[in-house]
C-alpha cells in the first residue's frame, strides 16, 4: 500500500515538473512539421534537445526561486 502512495505521488511530482516538455514532446508526433526531408529526424532531435535541457532550466528555475523564500527551500534540500 505504501508503495503504491509514494508512487502516485512521485508519478505526480515528476509530471508536475516535466508537463511542459511532455507535451512538447507530444506535440512534436501530432502536428505536422510541413516540408521537411527528414521529419522523423528532426522530431527526434528535437525532443532529445528538449531533454538535454531539462536539468539545466530545472536548476536554474530554483536558482531564480531560492531568494523570495530561503528559509523554505533550505528546509526543503536540507531534511
């Protein structure tokens, strides 16, 4: 039971933090790219770079977070 809870939560967690580029990535599959000669490619390449990024603009997304409330999110990284 309590693995089921935590992985709810840390299913939701995870999702909470990656929708943007989730659904990125999805958009990339529906919507046509026009005339391109390698689609398949260069939806591949794009959704890689999407992932590429993502620990870098996470960082910098609580670097940009920590000054409006230290105390909160010390205790937050801390335990």
């Amino acid at each position: 039971v309590n693995l089921l809870v935590i992985s709810t939560f840390g299913i939701g967690i995870v999702y909470s933090l990656l929708e943007t580029d989730i659904r990125a990535i999805f958009a990339l599959y529906y919507f046509d790219l026009g005339p391109d000669v390698y689609p398949g490619f260069a939806r591949w390449v794009v959704a890689l770079d999407l992932i590429l990024r993502l620990p870098g603009e996470l960082l910098h997304q609580y670097e940009a977070l920590v000054p409006t409330n230290p105390v909160f999110y010390k205790a937050c990284t801390s335990g």
